[in-house]
C-alpha cells in the first residue's frame, strides 16, 4: 500500500514537472513574437530618393540659340522735301535746257535785228517744240518790244523771260488736288502710256506726299503688267506704304475699288491709282478707265487724274495726249525725262494742246527727282 502512494506522488510530480516545462515554452514563444497579436507588418519599399544615386545635371539650355528671331523691319526711306527738289532739279533743267535761252539770247544781242535773226529765232523755237502759233506769237512780241525808241534799247534778256514766263503760263492752278472732302480721301488716277514711266510716276509722287506728312494708298490697277505691280509694291515698302495689288490679269476696276474701300477704312489723305496703259486698242481702254472712274466714284470722288507724257517723245507725245484726253477728263501734266530733251517747249506745247496745265516734272531715275512745276522757275532755268 505505502509503495502505491510512493508511485502515485512521483507520478504527480512528473506531470506537474512536465506543464510547467510547456508553459514557460509557450510564453517564451509568445514574446517573440512583434506586438500587435502576432499581424504581419510589411514595411514600404525603400524610396527612390533613398536608393537611386545622384542624377547626372541636366545640360544648360541656351536661351540665345532656342529664342525665335525676330527680324526688325527694314528701315524706310526718308524722301526729300519739296523746296530742296527745287534747288536741285533746277541745276538739272539748266544744264539740260541751257542751249534753248543761251541760243535765243545770243540771237537777240546782235547789233541788228535782221529778218534773218528773226527767222533764225523763229527755227530755234520750232525746233524745241514750242509750237507754230505759240512761236509766231512770241516772235511778235518780241520784234515790238526790241524796237529801238527814243535811243533805248530794252534788255533782251529780261525782254525774253518777261515773255517766255508768259507764254508757259504763270497763272494757271498747278495745285494737285490730293485729299478730299467729307472725311474721304483724295483718289488721284494716274494714266499714259506704258514706257512713259507711268508706275514709276506713282512711286515718285508717293514720296512726294509722304515728305509733306499725308499719308498715302497705291492702288496697283495695271494688272496686265506684273512687272509694274511689283515695281510698285517695291516703291510703297520703301516708305511704308500700302499697296492694294490684285491677280495677274484680273479687273483693274476692282482693284481700284479695293484701294480707296481701304483707304477710306485706313483713314489715308491720299489713294493713288495706277492704271494700264494700253493704246492698242482706243475702244478697250476707253472702257477700262471709264469703268474705273465710276467704280471708285461709288465710295469717294476722283479729286485729280494725272496724265504722264514722256518728254523725249516730241510730237508722239501730243498724240497720246489727245487720246488719253478725248478718253477721260485729265486735270494735269506730268512731263518726264525733262532732262534727258532739248525741247522743253513741248510744256507750252501740250498746255495749250490739253488746256491743262503741267504740275509735276520728272528730272532723272533718281527716287527724289520729281517736283512740282514752276513757271518762273522753268523759264530760269531755260536762260541759264
């Protein structure tokens, strides 16, 4: 019995031995464990900052290089004002004219005014394009006033310029009527034939305008010339003019109209027009510039039309004259390439002819070498 107890105890002790073994196993387990009831805890990524290294530096960008360019615009013309024209064509026309008043000055000195020197005077008029009745007329003149009366003799030279003055016509209006009425522009129409420097005209007239401060529309209307549309929008660039220019071939009405519509909408002074200048045909160009004329009086009056003539071509010149005048109503004269002729008579000549007077004289290629005509100021030049 006692050795039953004894086995019973040890037992006992061995179990109890044995629980207490697989608990403090337990708990050490446990405390290994991270807190939190044993939840997984995946920690973030590393970041790219933490990880990546140094990033190379970006190459500098050179702002000079990568900027657009912007061109500046070309520099314009500065064209010369009126009174210095003057001065300096007047020194053209005399070296180009001198021979007419040194050759009729040198008639009318001799001792004796014989009918020879008469008739010698008479042949040197002629011969510069005066005209017979306007010569026979100032032969008289001339004969009454060189007479000799009570032992004086009148200077010829003051004699001659008194009449020469006179018969260019020192009265008649050589204003050019460039603006108009009623907040509308003035619509000058410049026409003659091609070769007589008809667009060039234009240009010349443009910076004329643009010297006394108005400001100016060309209205490129020679559309059967591509060479004159683009002559002319070179001219307008160079002073900072617009040029209304339409197709190659197109209706030079509609251009015409195109110009002044922009010009009234622009506000300008002046709208010039260049148009065609065909002699081909009397009957066609008639019609194109009729057209014209009534297609821009829809919008503003025509305040001028300019017939330019080449001054070299003499009689032909008076011909085209009376063509251009029979088909529209010119109101003034632009003689070109006075310079480059001995006849500077033909100004008396188709003043009379037209019954209009000459405003502007073309005195070399020269962007600058037009200027108002002066009566006084021809003659002066003529007598050297």
């Amino acid at each position: 019995m006692g050795d039953w107890i004894y086995l019973i105890v040890a037992i006992a002790v061995v179990g109890v031995l044995t629980l207490a073994g697989l608990l403090t196993s337990g708990r050490r387990r446990r405390g290994d464990l991270p807190p939190g009831g044993g939840t997984d805890v995946i920690a973030p990524p590393p970041s790219e900052a933490d990880t990546a290294t140094e990033a190379p530096p970006e190459p500098a960008v050179d702002s000079a290089v990568d900027a657009p360019v912007v061109e500046e615009p070309p520099a314009l013309d500065k064209p010369e004002g009126t009174a210095s024209r003057l001065v300096r064509l007047r020194q053209r026309l005399s070296r180009s004219q001198g021979g007419l008043g040194k050759g009729l000055l040198a008639l009318l000195s001799r001792d004796r005014l014989d009918e020879d020197t008469w008739e010698a005077i008479e042949d040197t008029l002629l011969t510069a394009d005066i005209g017979v009745a306007p010569t026979q007329a100032l032969v008289e003149r001339l004969r009454t006033r060189l007479r000799v009366e009570g032992g004086q003799v009148a200077d010829p030279r003051a004699v001659l310029r008194e009449e020469l003055v006179e018969l260019v016509g020192p009265d008649m209006d050589r204003r050019i009527q460039v603006t108009g009425a009623d907040g509308k522009p003035g619509v000058v129409l410049v026409v003659g034939v091609n070769g007589a420097g008809k667009t060039t005209t234009v240009g010349k007239i443009a910076r004329i305008l643009v010297a006394e401060d108005l400001t100016v529309t060309l209205g490129a209307a020679d559309t059967f010339r591509a060479a004159a549309v683009d002559q002319l929008a070179t001219w307008g660039e160079r002073v900072g003019v617009e040029v209304v220019r339409g197709p190659e071939g197109g209706d030079p009405a509609s251009v015409a109209f195109e110009a002044v519509k922009n010009g009234i909408d622009d506000g300008v002074d002046t709208v010039l027009v260049d148009t065609a200048g065909r002699l081909q045909n009397k009957a066609g160009l008639m019609d194109e510039l009729g057209k014209i004329k009534r297609v821009v009086e829809k919008q503003a009056p025509v305040t001028e039309v300019l017939l330019v003539l080449d001054a070299t071509t003499g009689q032909n010149g008076l011909i085209q004259a009376r063509v251009f005048s029979e088909i529209v109503d010119v109101t003034g004269i632009v003689l070109t390439k006075l310079d480059g002729s001995a006849k500077g008579g033909i100004v008396v000549q188709v003043q009379r002819e037209l019954g209009v007077p000459v405003k502007l004289v073309g005195l070399g290629e020269g962007a600058d070498d037009m200027a108002p005509f002066d009566a006084t100021a021809f003659v002066d030049a003529l007598l050297g």
